[in-house]
C-alpha cells in the first residue's frame, strides 16, 4: 500500500502475513478505509510501532508467533489480532497470555475480519469505522451481511469458508499467478495432511459455482505446472 501522509486520519494497521493472503488482508483494508503496512522483517515491524503508531496490529500467528510478544513490549502495547489455522486450545491461551485480543480462524469470511477490526478499533480506540456492506474482488463482489458473492448475470452464490478463502486469494491478487503450494501454505500451513488434489478439487467446485469452465475460463485460469490466476475481465465482465 501506499504510504499515508503524517496527516492522515485514517485508522492505522500492521499486516505481519506472507504470500498471497496479505494481498486479501490489504482489499480488506483498503475497503474499509483503513491505512496499512506491510513490513518486510522484525527491523521494520518495531519501525512502524515507534514511528507510526499503528491503532492495530494483524499477525500470523502460525508464521511468526514472535511478533505478537514485539506488538506488546513498544508504547505499552498495541491491539493485536491473531490469525491461527489451528484449533487447540492451548495455542489460544497463549496467544492471549502474550497480549493478543482477539483471534481469527483460517479459512475465514472477510466479514469476520471486517468485524473484529470494527470491535477492537471501537474498544481500544473509541473509533467507530463505517462499515461497507459489499467488498469488491476484482470483477466479483462479497456482500459481507449475507456472505454471500454477488457476480453479474448469476443468482447470489454461498461458498464454504474453504472456497471462499481460495477465491479472495485468487482474485485479490488478479493477473498474479498464485502456486499451489502458495494456497495450501496460506490456508492449511501443515496443520492438516492435505491430499494431494486438494487445491484442484476446490477450484473446481469454485468453477461450477461460478458457472466457470475450463479451457475458457472467464475466472480461474490452470496455469499448467505452476498454480492458479484469476484472469483480467475484460470491462464487459465486470459488476455492473
């Protein structure tokens, strides 16, 4: 993202994710008028906290786990929210021993994050966010009170928490090819064994949702030997 000027009013946010689901955290918060970073390693993260002030602070708490103990130890501590693929509740305890307040699950409906950065701006901050119903995803929109997608020519489509995460992170990074191992790092991250058709066989149920078929594709492209890009629409394509 573009960096703010010092004058900036709007709400400020450390992103600590890689690949290509810190591109879907970066729309979340350039929908909601959000100001983000996205630093390269701990140097710059304990920059931004000094420096900059952030009002809040999204880690992947699988990835780097030591973020969150360098969120709390500058200007007394940031709001922090965690983001874990896993589900034991022994990680959850330590994560909030260690200063985190909230944690968010992956897979994940964007509402849900556009909701707890709601909650703890408000909480921490006395900020009250207005919240846009409906995110846009390159040519596709998320209606965020009805999780539902909402695309031109089609009946509203329902995704399952897996789909819709393969989607946000096809489509926010449009013309990017995304690699297979890239989707299964960002949403499975070796918390589960993953068969081996995993990743095809979502993309292929996201497909026949989207009414999507392969070798002409409107939507997904399969880039032989490499992953997965959500092609450019041409204008005629797009939301109307």
């Amino acid at each position: 993202m573009a960096p703010s000027s010092p004058a900036s009013t709007r709400p400020r946010v450390v992103v600590v994710m890689d690949g290509p689901l810190a591109r879907v955290l970066e729309v979340v918060l350039e929908h909601g008028g959000y100001d983000g970073r996205v630093p390269a390693g701990a140097l710059e993260f304990g920059d931004l906290l000094q420096k900059w002030a952030p009002h809040v602070v999204l880690i992947d708490f699988d990835a780097h786990p030591e973020f969150l103990k360098l969120s709390q130890s500058i200007n007394g501590g940031v709001p922090t929210l965690v983001f874990t693929r896993r589900r034991e509740t022994a990680l959850k305890l330590r994560a909030f021993e260690e200063g985190a307040d909230d944690i968010l699950r992956i897979p994940f409906l964007l509402s849900e994050i556009v909701a707890r950065l709601y909650a703890v701006m408000r909480r921490a901050h006395g900020i009250e966010v207005p919240i846009q119903p409906r995110l846009r995803l390159d040519s596709v929109e998320v209606d965020l009170i009805e999780e539902r997608l909402l695309l031109k020519g089609h009946e509203p489509i329902s995704l399952t928490l897996t789909e819709a995460t393969v989607l946000y992170l096809l489509a926010a990074n449009v013309g990017n090819v995304v690699d297979r191992e890239d989707i299964i790092t960002s949403i499975w991250d070796g918390v589960i064994e993953v068969e081996s058709n995993a990743v095809d066989r979502h993309i292929r149920d996201l497909r026949v949702k989207l009414g999507d078929s392969w070798p002409s594709s409107r939507f997904i492209e399969t880039i032989p030997g490499k992953g997965y890009r959500w092609k450019e629409p041409s204008p005629l394509d797009r939301l109307a």
